[in-house]
C-alpha cells in the first residue's frame, strides 16, 4: 500500500524516544546532550555495579590458629565480622565461626583484626572506582564516554 501511494522505505524512521516510527522528517529524536547525558549516567551506574561486584566477590585464606580457613568480601561476611569484633573488643572470644572452607574456629581480637585487615584490603575498590569516576566526568563527547572501558580487574596506573 505505501509503495502504491509512493512512499519508500528510507521515508521512514525509528524515533529514539518512543520507538515508534515516524516519516523521517517529523520523527521525534533526542538531542546529542540528551544521549551525552544518557551515556554518562549509565557509565556511571555500570561504574557503581562493578564496583560492588567487585568488592563482595574477593575470596582469601587466613591461617589463623594453625588452622587453614577461607573467607569472602560478602557483606554478610562484613556483618558477621562486625558482631564478632564487638564481642571480642570486651575481652571474650567468639565461639564456633565456621570459615566457607567448613573449619570451625573460636575468633580471638587478634583474629578479628587479622580478618578485617585482609578484608579491608580485598575489598578496597576505591582507587578504580574514582579512576572511572574521573574518566567519566572529564569525557567531553559521547564517543568518549561510550569508549570507557570499565574493568576492575586491571591495573589503573
């Protein structure tokens, strides 16, 4: 019908707005600032998930009373690290911690200390983070901001 009333297919066009098509001089489009700005904050967004997935998913081994045992960066671990350190700052230990690798230890302060350490240390995403961070706010064109490649398992020096 379209070709029989003289229409051709390069008449036509997706609007980016509502995905609806439109004839290609009355289709609605964003501005370049609206995409640039689109683009950034969703660098920024993918900037913030990578950045948890980062700091929760590191897994370390402590040997802490000549015992062998496995821990993670989940929060459930920062919680759990939390409570034990509370006990133990009063002087007591924190009986039965059963490690992810199924070893069951009785925490002293010291342990607490050397857990937290390892884990402050793992889990420590920041210097990526505000590396991408800065790339993303100093990006000046949308080709910019779209070739940010955001990898927290690199080197950013």
């Amino acid at each position: 019908y379209y070709e029989e009333i003289g229409m051709k297919e390069r008449d036509v066009q997706q609007s980016d707005i509502d995905f609806q098509w439109y004839l290609t001089e009355k289709c609605p489009m964003k501005t370049e600032e609206e995409k640039f700005i689109e683009a950034k904050t969703a660098k920024y967004i993918e900037n913030d998930s990578k950045a948890t997935e980062a700091r929760t998913s590191k897994e370390f081994t402590l040997t802490l009373q000549d015992k062998e045992c496995d821990f993670d960066t989940k929060p459930q671990t920062q919680a759990d690290l939390l409570t034990a350190f509370a006990v133990c700052s009063q002087g007591l230990t924190y009986d039965g911690w059963i490690c992810n690798n199924g070893v069951e230890i009785n925490l002293t302060l010291e342990d607490v200390i050397a857990i937290s350490e390892k884990f402050k240390e793992l889990s420590n995403v920041y210097p990526h983070w505000n590396y991408y961070k800065n790339l993303i706010d100093n990006a000046k064109t949308l080709w910019q901001v779209k070739n940010i490649e955001i990898d927290y398992t690199s080197n950013i020096e």
